[in-house]
C-alpha cells in the first residue's frame, strides 16, 4: 500500500511539471477612453460645385486668388494646440489616397502641385484655443496664370499633439487629426481623361521582405475611382512559382504612381528572367467612364541583385517554444499513461 501512494503522488508530481512547463502568454489590453478635443467643419464658398459635401470642391479660373475658411471648435475645458498644414495627394503602394506634407517628392508628371498653391499664415500653422474656444481659419489659393486643366488635389490637414502624462508613461494617448479635402476643378476638368502606363518592375524590400515592386503611372490630372488590380509575377522555367496581388475598389490620385507590392515573406529571391501580367480596371473620377489596361513585361532580376536583397531582409523567426513544448509532451504522455494505469490496476 506504501508504494501504491508512493506511485499516486509520483503521478500528481508529473502533473504538475507538465502544467508548470507549458508555456504562458500575457495578454494586454488598454483601453483609451479618450475623446476628440476638437472638430473642424468647412465653410464652403459659392463657389463651391457639391454644397452637400464635406471638402472643398472648388471651380477655379486662371489666376485667381480666392480665401477659403474653416471653423475649429475645442470642446474640452482646456486650452489646447492644434498644428495645421497643407499636403498633396499621392497613391500609396497597393493602391488609395493618402497626402503627403511640403517636402515630399513630387511625382515626375505632377506639375502643380496644391502645395504651390495655397499658403497658410503663421497664426493659422499653430492654432491657440482656449477652453470651449471655436475660431475661424484659413488658407489662401492662387491659380496660375497659365489654364490648368483637370483637376488639382490635396488636403488640409490638423493635428493635436497629446503630451504623453510622466505619471501615466503606459497609458494609451492619440493624437487627434482631421483631413479636410481640397479639389480644384480647372478648365475642361469633365473632359480631362486619367490614364495609366506602365513603368517599370524591379526588386525591392518590402516589410523587410524581399518583394517585386510593378509600377503603373497616372500622368493625367485626373483621378480614378473604383479601380482594381490584379497582377502575376512568374519565374521563367518554374511553373510553380507564381506569386499574384490583388486588390479591389479604390482611387488613385491625379499625377501619381501606383506601385504593387508583390512579397516573398521569408523565400530568397532568385535571379532569372521573369514574366508578368497586370490588368486595371478604374473609372474616371469626373465622368464616371470605366477603362482597362492590361500590360504584359518581362524583366531580368540579376544574381548581385537578388543576392544583396535577401542579405537585407529578416531572417525567418526560430519557435523557441519548440523545445520546451517537445518537453511537456513527453510529461503529459507519461503522466497520462501512469494515470490510465493507475486507474486501470488501483485496488478495490
């Protein structure tokens, strides 16, 4: 009977090693409770095309200058800083609009960009608001002189820088931004027709992935709408080696490239001789009328090249849990064992 207890207490220690080995995960949550501080709404001028929208949608003749405002509220109990500044627009990898700040490179067939255009003045750049202060604000836009055809685009952007409490270094802290559109409609803008081309295919890090980068290019002052894209890249002598992306319903800006990001994730990329296939599809963004391209390239991707590329992408993650889990197999497996046997041979 001593070495049955001896056996039983043996079994519950195996037990407990086999709970106390598996590995444990923290989970952390936070919630941010906070809420906007301000809100900024447009005053839309006469002459502004879409009076039910919430940007600017402007009609604009050569050389004029116009003052557009915007009304900011603050809505908390202190006195807050709000940074204003203007961005154009460009396409991001994949596709969408996005705004880029002053500074930024330009695509090469953008040649008047929004940013050239309006000016913002000191007091509107940082805008001071005391508690449950609301002001107006504005920018300033000047038409060249030369006939701008189609359309112009970008944002007016505002941000809240929150500090972040010395007292509360882990606490969940935003800071809170507005993007207010700001589209300028030159002279034939119905007419004006956006267009795609294609560029070029080249390797490139991506994520730190090792990635084919298509670009397609709108040189046209023009947006799409509802565009998709689907793409194939494949390695000539390898059937197998296909690697696709697709991405459905968004825009692209006027004047901007759109790249498509192809990854490998964690396979080395090899040199040879690649073929691809790309199909768009968009509207045009003033008339609606749909259009389609489809392109059809080869490209060679060189030993250095594909060989200097993997170097610099990461490397795949080893499971350190691998090991220790082997481990807690084996001791569920013997503790389970010992128990179907205990309970198989225990005496009545």
């Amino acid at each position: 009977m001593k070495q049955w207890n001896k056996f039983k207490i043996m079994i519950l220690l195996l037990l407990g090693l086999a709970i106390g080995f598996a590995p444990r995960f923290a989970v952390a949550a936070a919630d941010n409770e906070d809420q906007n501080d301000y809100e900024v709404q447009p005053i839309l001028p006469d002459n502004q095309v879409n009076m039910s929208a919430n940007f600017f949608d402007l009609e604009m003749q050569p050389e004029q200058e116009q003052t557009i405002q915007l009304r900011i509220q603050n809505f908390t109990s202190k006195t807050i800083k709000v940074e204003s500044d203007i961005r154009n627009a460009y396409t991001q990898n994949g596709g969408g609009i996005d705004f880029a700040p002053t500074g930024t490179k330009l695509d090469n067939t953008l040649k008047v960009p929004l940013t050239d255009l309006a000016t913002l003045t000191e007091q509107d750049k940082v805008i001071n608001l005391g508690p449950k202060e609301a002001k107006v604000v504005t920018t300033t836009i000047k038409m060249p002189k030369q006939l701008h055809q189609g359309m112009i685009y970008g944002d007016w952007h505002f941000i809240q820088r929150v500090k972040k409490d010395a007292k509360q270094a882990t606490a969940v802290k935003a800071n809170y931004a507005y993007s207010i559109g700001i589209a300028l409609r030159g002279r034939q803008y119905d007419e004006t027709t956006a267009s795609m081309r294609y560029v070029k295919t080249a390797p490139f890090l991506y994520n730190k992935h090792p990635a084919m980068g298509i670009e397609l290019q709108n040189p046209a002052p023009m947006a799409f709408r509802k565009a998709s894209v689907s793409a194939e890249i494949i390695r000539q002598g390898e059937r197998d080696s296909g690697r696709t992306f697709q991405a459905n319903n968004f825009m692209v800006a006027p004047n901007s490239t759109l790249k498509l990001p192809i990854s490998w994730n964690y396979d080395a990329m090899k040199p040879g001789v690649y073929k691809i296939k790309v199909k768009f599809t968009g509207q045009n963004y003033a008339n609606r009328f749909p259009m389609t391209w489809t392109f059809t390239k080869q490209f060679k991707v060189a030993e250095k090249e594909a060989s200097d590329l993997n170097q610099k992408a990461a490397k795949k993650p080893k499971n350190k849990w691998v090991v220790p889990m082997i481990g807690v197999g084996l001791l569920w497996t013997i503790a389970l064992g010992g128990l179907i046997w205990l309970l198989a041979v225990r005496p009545h």
